[in-house]
C-alpha cells in the first residue's frame, strides 16, 4: 500500500490503452500534492481523495514552473494516509523526468501525471 506516482505519454487527448508508462515514483507525496494543487484548477477537484486514478495532462509551461518549484524546495508539503515522505535525493529524479518530458513533448508526444493510492 501506498502512494505510486506515474508519467505517461499518449499521442490521443485522454489516457487510454494506448498510453505508455514513461516515469515512476514511490511515496514522493510533495511532488503529488504540487500536481494535485495543478489539478485543482484543470480538473476542477478540491480534494486530494478525488484524485486518486485522475490523469492530468503537462504543458512546457507546467515543467517551467515544477522545475522552479524542484530546483528551490519549494514543492508544497504534503500528507496522505501511507503517502511516505519524499527525500531531497529525488530532486535528481524529478528533473530527470522534466527533461525526458520536454523531448517527448517536442517529438510530439501529450505528457501525464497519474497516481494510485
């Protein structure tokens, strides 16, 4: 049990069975709630528990702004039933992922956040 975090890529507007998985993260719930907090204003949800199993789709200007947040420690705190703690060794990981995100979305490819909790 806990928090698993994935990055996909589709050509399509929605998640469907042709997604493919291009990132994973374990129990990292700061970057979760910095994505939850993107959430809110795309997807029109205010609580974290509705969350849960909701793709939402990246724009180059959503990498910006996470790698600024990435790069300055400041990805919101947050807490979640068996969500872990995330770790200052992921800051490598998630830029990581912002990078190979970019190249996706410059080869064309529609960028995703999704969890499971």
């Amino acid at each position: 049990m806990g928090l698993d975090m994935y990055a996909g890529k589709t050509r399509k507007s929605t998640v469907d069975e042709t997604a493919v998985p291009i990132f994973y993260w374990r129990k990292h719930p700061d970057l979760h709630g910095w994505m939850f907090d993107l959430a809110k204003s795309r997807l029109g949800i205010n609580e974290m528990r509705c969350f849960n199993k909701r793709p939402v789709f990246l724009t180059g200007g959503d990498l910006d702004r996470l790698e600024e947040a990435v790069r300055n420690g400041r990805l919101p705190k947050t807490e979640g039933y068996f969500f872990g703690e995330s770790r200052l060794e992921e800051i490598d990981h998630d830029l990581a992922f912002i990078a190979g995100a970019r190249h996706l979305m410059r080869d064309g490819w529609n960028v995703f956040y999704d969890s499971w909790f």
